[in-house]
C-alpha cells in the first residue's frame, strides 16, 4: 500500500524542489506493505516483469542519482554555484534506454536524461569505469569548470567521448537530423567499405520532448526517415519521444504523439511506459531490438511526466493550479519505482532511506567539489576549440597529390589529365577539382539535389557519379536540413562530406544546421566530437535568362556570423582548385567545417575584357598545388600589382568587373590601380587587407553583397583599424533588397559604371 498524494496546502509558499524531495521521504516512511522475501537477482523483480531485480536495482540508483543532481541544481543555483535547472525529474525512465542499447550506440540527447547518462555509465569496460564519475561529471558541466569532460566549461550539455554521447546544447529539435544522419552513414559506410568506429551493427539514438516533435527540423528528420525506409535503404534510427505532456508551459494536445505518429508509413511506432520500470522494460526492449534486426526508423513513445517547473526560474504555481501539481506529484516515477523497490523486497525502508540520503550526500560533495575546479577564465582557453587551424600539417595535406594511377584512370588518360588540357572556366575546374578529391579521398561523398545523374543544375558535377558510383556520389531529397543533417551524420562516423547546396538563397531554410549544430560541435565538445566538411553552395548575382531572388542571392551575412566557419569565394578556375583541396586538407586534418562559395554567374564565363578573348580561363593548376588560407589575388600580377594611385578590394563577380572599370579609369585618369581579389570571406584578413593599403592614394572596395551587413561592412572595419580611416574611401554595394527578375536585378546590384563613377569620385 502506497502513502497518500501530497496535499494542496503543502504548496502555498513552498519551493516545489523541496516539496518533490519531501515527497519521496514520506511515501517511504508511510509505507505499510509487510517485509518479503527479496527475489533473486536474476529472478524478475516483480512477477510478469522482464526485468529482473539486478536490473531494476540499478536503474533505480540510475534514477536517484539524476533526482538529486536535479535538487542539487535547484539548491545551489541561488548560491551562484550551479549554472543550469533544466533538470530531468519526471523523466528518470530514460534508465531504460541507456541499459538495452550500448554504450557505442550513437546518442544525441534531450536535455532531461540525467538517468540515461547515470546509467549508460555502468556499461562501460573498467578500464574505463574506473576512472569516470557520472556524478561528479554531472557536477563539474552543472558548476560549468573547465575539469569538465563534456564541454570545458562551456556549456551545460551531457556529452561523454568514451560513451558516444555527442553533446547538444539546448535541443529544440535540431539535433534529429544529423541524428538520422548518423544512421544512415553507419549503413553507407559499409557500402563504400569505410572502417567504422562503432560496431557495424549499432544505432543511433535520438530523444525529444513531445513539445519538440512539432518543430520543423523534427519534421524534416521523420519525413527524410520515412523516405529512406520507403526506398528500402538501411536507417537504424530511434527516435525516442520523452512525452511530459507539456513544453514549458504550453501543453500538448491529449493523445497527440500516438494519434501523429503510430499510424506513420515507414516510421515504426512503438510504446512504453517510462514512469513504471518494471512494466515498461520490456516495450523498450522490444523497440531497441527492433531498430536493430531491422535497421528501419523507429519511433519510440515513452511515457514520462514533468516533475518541477520546466527550469528553476519557472514558478509553475503561477500558471499551474495546485490540484493540477498535486497530480503530476503523484506520478512521479520515483515514487512508483520506490514501491516496486518495497513491493518485490529489494530494499525495506530503512535501506531505501539510506540509499536516497547517501545519494544526496554524494551529488553534493560533488557539487562542493566541482565548485573548487578552476572555471575558464582567458579568452584563449575559452575559444581553443573553436577553430583548431594546424596551418603546416594542412598546407602538407592540401599539397598530397591524389594516386597517379587511379587519376589515369578516372580522367581516361593522360592526354585527358586536366592539367594537360588548354586553360578553362571555371565549372570545368571545379569539376575536375572534385573528381581530383573523390580519388585522393576515399572516404569523401558527394550528395545533394540532382547532383548524380543530372550532373548539377550547371552540370559543375557532370560525371562524377560515373566515375565513382552512386555509393559515393547521389542524390538527395529537396530538403536542406536533412542534407546537412546527413553531412553532420557521414562525418561523425569518420567520412568526409562535400554536400552541395543547390542555391544560396536555400541555404537560409537549412542555416541553423550549420551555425547551431556542425560548426559548434568542436567548441561545445572541447575539441572532442568535430564535423569536417567542404559545402558547396552556387550563388550570388549577375546570373542572366534564369534569374529573380532565389537563383541570384547575394546575401552572404548569414555565412558571415556564424563562429569558427571558413567561407571562401574563387572567381577563377584555377584559384577554385587550389582552393577546394586547401579546404578539404583543413576538414580532413582540423575537423573544420567550411562553405565554398560559388558565383553562378562566372561558371561558365570564358571573356574578360571582350567577346572572345578567353581571358577568364586558366590552366589547372597541378595538383600538388594548394592555396593558404587568407591568400589573396593581387592584379596585375607583374611586379607585385604596383598601383597605388586606386586600390580595389574586391572578391567573387567583382574582380571581373573591378578589372573592366580598372582599364576604364586608367585612360581617363592614367592611374596605376591595383585590384585585390579577397578569395577567403570568412575569416576576412585583416592584416593582409591592411597590408594591401599600404601606400595607397585612394581605396575602393566593390561588394556585390548588400549595404547592410556585407563583407564591405569588414573591409572597411578591418582599414579603419589598421589606421586608414583618412585614406579616401568609397564602396560600391548592393541594394537592401532582393533581386528581382529579368533586367531590373541589374538595378539593384553594383555594375561597372558605378564601379568607374565612384573611383572618379574619390579625389
């Protein structure tokens, strides 16, 4: 027999942490039932139960030690000690998962798996075990020191390398696509023969609030999931959608996960109590080995509650009835886990309490302790793993030339090699670019919308899938997210993924795949977890016949904002080369993510200054030749570009134009002008920038970005503190708009003439 609910009376003026601790005291000192014999440990803790009293005994120190990791929280927040509330009370259940999957099952975690992460700990070797502490783990992420193994400090997250729990920040839903990504790359690394750093048979774990099932990004993850088990492709995927009824205030429709979900073609429902260990336990274990033996989506329903207010700053009193809290109280699954515990004899109450207040005793002596662990306190320790850059190791990768065997092979001869063929535009260089990367990667995968059979929108990728199959280069479905959630996924299992972006315009759907999730990994894992790829995205302006917003964006500030990511922008062939291999070697060696900026517009041009001179095609550089980060292009190329009556800072569609107007304003003023091409856009170099001024009359920057936010807006930043701000200036920009169709983009964007008008305006 159980002890009564907790009263009404009891919450007025009470703080709710205290009032769940109070609870669980009392039901165990009010409990009644008669002493009983305690059942084998391998004997089921209760009759009918598939778990047996071993198991349960140690889900439930699971569950105690993330209960009072979440008091402990809740106590030492106000004392400045604890940096983080959102605890995982209510959903101890999560136990279950972390016990019937493997400690090298992939996991990416809702924030609420205090339990999960307590109990994945005992799966671990001893060589292991023996040196690592969920509790005092815990406490060092919650007391944010940089002795913490998850982040260094940087951010409350459950993480572990040794336990492939990959850390997520604050998971709304962004992390289920590079979750499914995972999945599918453990299948896809054995199709292109890719050694594994998990065993091949594992699965990725992916658990969500119900709240989050409605996001868009969890959205995308189910459909793309479902897409790939309809073609019958391998995706051993679990989703695991922790049901609390409610996300932070907003509640959730009764019935709305199982009415959503458990009818869904080629997404496999299944549902488990997680307040009630013994009667969930197996509904669990029947999910995990189905995912597994079937390598299909699966999509778990488990049953939890929200014991406490979503964070310690949620006063649920206020927006909550008390009878409603009472309620939820009374479903706490400690409280129905204290009385299996009581019911089969595996404690009595006495052992129980000792067990609960040792605990206690425990995360707070942690806690206290972690709280002395020095805290980052330098800006350097605080970005180290941001953007690891090994400058050396990575000019030597970039310079490893691919096989000369298989490059015969691949290209058809060596009258075919592209560094024997005439100079060419700059698609034809990417292309062959890219077939130089697949051979001298084999790990590397080429993916995105029509970029198999097709060839690319432009044909930049025409062949590729020939050459090296549909196992290492195909195409994907018409969803942004999902392909880089898929890059996230190949680069966690040790690929190296070129995914391609069809336009920059889409980009934007897809952008927080980048900024929250691939290009944070290595920060918020101190360097441990990291997601190395090149994306290739086709954009800015200028692009004729096929035109209007979405196929001539030209805003790039979204690239530009987003910490620790390289962005860089040929507007040549041959730099485009050197340029792509220097990106590949940083993925490769550095883990870095990079975007690769192509100007649509000047793939195919082969003229610069008049119709049919072929001035814009250019030999393919060898490929032991490689281009350093933050190297620019400096015209006229002879005695190092001297010109210092105009410089001309440019990059990507302007350097053509920069060119043109460069002659122009030659015959009109007889200046020696010297024109920069930027290449490398994130990060801008600053000192190789001011180095270009040095000595300049006058300065010029062209941006074909927009006014606001563009990489002129940096230009200029960067030579005003290097100490030219009184040096004439002007910029040529893009308007604040979008760009519309047909002629009229050509009014919204820099050309020529207002490239020559402002250069004849600077005195």
């Amino acid at each position: 027999m159980s002890a009564q609910p907790p009263i009404a009376a009891r919450h007025k003026g009470f703080n709710r942490a205290e009032i769940v601790d109070q609870n669980f005291t009392e039901f165990v000192q009010n409990w009644h039932g008669s002493a009983v014999q305690p059942p084998r440990a391998d004997a089921p803790v209760l009759p009918g139960s598939t778990l047996d009293a071993r198991g349960f005994r140690e889900l439930f120190e699971s569950q105690l030690i993330s209960r009072h990791l979440d008091l402990m929280a809740r106590v030492l927040r106000v004392k400045n000690k604890v940096f983080y509330t959102i605890g995982s009370s209510g959903h101890e259940g999560n136990a279950m998962l972390a016990r019937l999957t493997r400690y090298t099952d992939p996991a990416f975690l809702h924030y609420r798996s205090g339990a999960f992460m307590a109990e994945r700990f005992r799966q671990l070797p001893a060589a292991h075990a023996n040196r690592l502490d969920p509790v005092m783990d815990s406490a060092l992420s919650f007391a944010a020191s940089k002795d913490d193994p998850a982040s260094g400090g940087r951010h409350k997250v459950w993480g572990s390398k040794p336990l492939w729990v990959l850390p997520q920040t604050s998971t709304i839903a962004s992390h289920l696509p590079k979750a499914l990504g995972t999945a599918i790359a453990i299948e896809q690394a054995r199709r292109v023969r890719h050694a594994l750093p998990i065993p091949a048979d594992s699965i990725a774990i992916c658990s969500f609030g119900d709240a989050s099932s409605n996001h868009a990004s969890a959205q995308t993850a189910f459909n793309a999931a479902a897409w790939t088990a309809y073609q019958k492709l391998p995706a051993p995927v679990l989703f695991v959608c922790e049901d609390n009824g409610i996300g932070i205030s907003v509640k959730t429709p009764l019935d709305w996960i199982s009415a959503n979900y458990s009818g869904r073609r080629d997404l496999d429902y299944f549902y488990a109590d997680g307040l009630d260990l013994a009667a969930g336990y197996a509904d669990v274990a029947r999910a995990v080995e189905h995912c597994r033996r079937t390598r299909r989506p699966t999509f778990l329903h488990l049953r939890t509650t929200r014991v406490m207010g979503h964070a310690g700053t949620d006063f649920e009193i206020e927006w909550r009835s008390v009878e409603e809290l009472v309620a939820v109280e009374a479903g706490d699954p400690l409280l129905r886990s204290a009385a299996i515990a009581l019911e089969s004899g595996v404690y009595t109450p006495q052992s129980l309490l000792e067990l609960y207040e040792t605990t206690r005793k425990r995360c707070f002596a942690a806690a206290e302790e972690a709280d002395r662990r020095p805290k980052l306190d330098t800006l350097a320790e605080v970005i180290a793993p941001l953007a690891p850059y090994t400058p050396v190791a990575v000019a030597t990768e970039a310079a490893r030339a691919p096989d000369a065997a298989q490059r015969l092979t691949v290209f058809g001869g060596a009258d075919k090699l592209p560094e024997t063929l005439p100079p060419r535009h700059l698609a034809l260089q990417i292309n062959a670019t890219l077939h130089d990367l697949l051979i001298k990667y084999p790990e590397a995968l080429l993916f995105g919308e029509d970029v198999a059979q097709k060839g690319g929108v432009y044909t930049v990728t025409k062949g590729l899938f020939k050459a090296f199959s549909g196992k290492r280069v195909f195409n994907t479905l018409l969803d942004e997210t999902m392909i880089l959630g898929l890059a996230q996924g190949y680069a966690n299992m040790g690929l190296l993924p070129i995914p391609e972006i069809q336009y920059l315009a889409y980009f934007h759907n897809a952008c927080d795949q980048i900024r929250g999730e691939a290009a944070s990994l290595q920060f918020f894992s101190n360097g441990q977890y990291r997601n190395p790829m090149v994306v290739r995205i086709a954009g800015l302006g200028y692009q004729r016949g096929f035109g209007g917003h979405f196929h001539n964006d030209n805003s790039i500030t979204a690239l530009r904002d987003i910490p620790g990511l390289v962005v860089g922008c040929p507007a040549r062939g041959d730099d485009a080369a050197s340029m792509l291999r220097t990106l590949m070697a940083l993925a490769k060696v550095d883990g870095r993510v990079s975007v690769f900026l192509e100007p649509i517009a000047l793939y195919m041009t082969k003229d610069l200054y008049a119709p049919g001179d072929g001035a814009w095609q250019f030999a393919y550089p060898a490929p032991d030749q490689a281009m350093a980060l933050g190297e620019g292009r400096v015209y006229p190329p002879e005695n190092g570009g001297a010109g210092d009556d105009l410089l001309i800072i440019t990059y990507g569609n302007g350097v053509p134009m920069s060119l043109r107007a460069a002659r122009e304003l030659e015959k009109q003023r007889g200046w020696k002008i010297r024109v920069v091409d930027l290449r490398w856009l994130v990060p801008l170099n600053a000192a190789y920038i001011a180095a270009q001024a040095q000595g300049a009359k006058r300065i010029l920057i062209v941006d074909e970005g927009r006014h606001s936010a563009g990489v002129g807006e940096g230009v200029i930043t960067a030579l005003s503190e290097a100490g030219f701000g009184a040096t004439p200036q002007a910029r040529v920009v893009g308007v604040d708009t979008y760009t519309p169709l047909a002629g009229a983009a050509f009014l919204v964007l820099p050309g020529e003439g207002d490239i020559v008008a402002a250069g004849l305006g600077l005195q």
